[in-house]
C-alpha cells in the first residue's frame, strides 16, 4: 500500500522541515541559498502571525509547502490571501502535491471568509501556469502590477 499524501497547517515546530523547502523555494528563483535566514525570516512570520503556511508529507516526508499572506479589499471590503510562495519538490512534482497544496489554501481561504486567493508567478514558470489553470485560476486581463522597488 502507498503512502497518502496528507497535507496540514504547519507551526512554528515545523521549521526543520519548512526551511530546507523554502530555501529550495528561493533558489529555484535564483536566489542564493541561505538557510539561518531561511529561518530567520519564517520565524519571525509564526511568532508574528504575519502568514499562513501548509506542508504536504507523504509518510514522514516533507514534499512542499505553500505560504498565504493576508491582505483585505477595501472595494469588496473582505479579507483576500495571496499565495505567495508554493513550492514542490523537483522530485515530486506532477504527483498532484501542487494542487493538493492550492486545494488546502483554498479551503482555508474559504473557512476563514476570504474574497480571494491572488498570486503572482514568473513568466518563464509554465508549468506552475497550467496547474494553476487546471484547478481554476484565471490570469488577470483587468489591472497592470506595478512595483516600487524601496
């Protein structure tokens, strides 16, 4: 028999798991790799109650993690979450702990009364693209993102 795929609300005592993905996160944006701040930096967002974050396991491995941000709308005047960070492991991808991962944001988003989930993603990234699509999500043909960089 295989192992489920199980995915739950990570703590502040999943961090030996979290950070080694999330610094694969960053990396595969090419970033350098950088694990004591890695953990610095998801640390400060539990003790903070600054994020959400869900890991999915098969057996008593980590395979990836998504992280939400809260933010509100003040023309739909709810709260919205935006998906900023998911990440698979390169090894696991394409098994469905993408989208089991969007799923659990979603309820999540859902429960707590959210308007929206909102994410962004490189444009080189396709493949994310189509599991994106695939579960629901429509690209943005109303605003234009600008960022200040500070």
């Amino acid at each position: 028999m295989q192992d489920a795929l199980t995915v739950r609300q990570a703590t502040i005592h999943d961090l030996p798991v979290l950070v080694p993905l999330f610094d694969g996160y960053r990396r595969f944006y090419q970033r350098p790799s950088d694990p004591a701040g890695a953990h610095t930096f998801l640390l400060e967002r539990f003790r903070h109650a600054q994020s959400v974050v869900f890991l999915a396991f098969k057996a008593e491995q980590a395979l990836g993690f998504t992280q939400l941000y809260p933010s509100f709308s003040s023309a739909g005047m709810a709260r919205t979450y935006i998906l900023n960070d998911l990440f698979v492991q390169e090894d696991a991808r394409g098994s469905g702990v993408g989208t089991a991962l969007m799923r659990a944001a979603a309820d999540f988003a859902t429960a707590t009364g959210a308007l929206r989930l909102t994410l962004s993603t490189d444009i080189a990234n396709t493949r994310a693209q189509g599991v994106y699509e695939s579960f629901g999500w429509k690209r943005d043909q109303q605003f234009h993102v600008y960022h200040l960089m500070l």
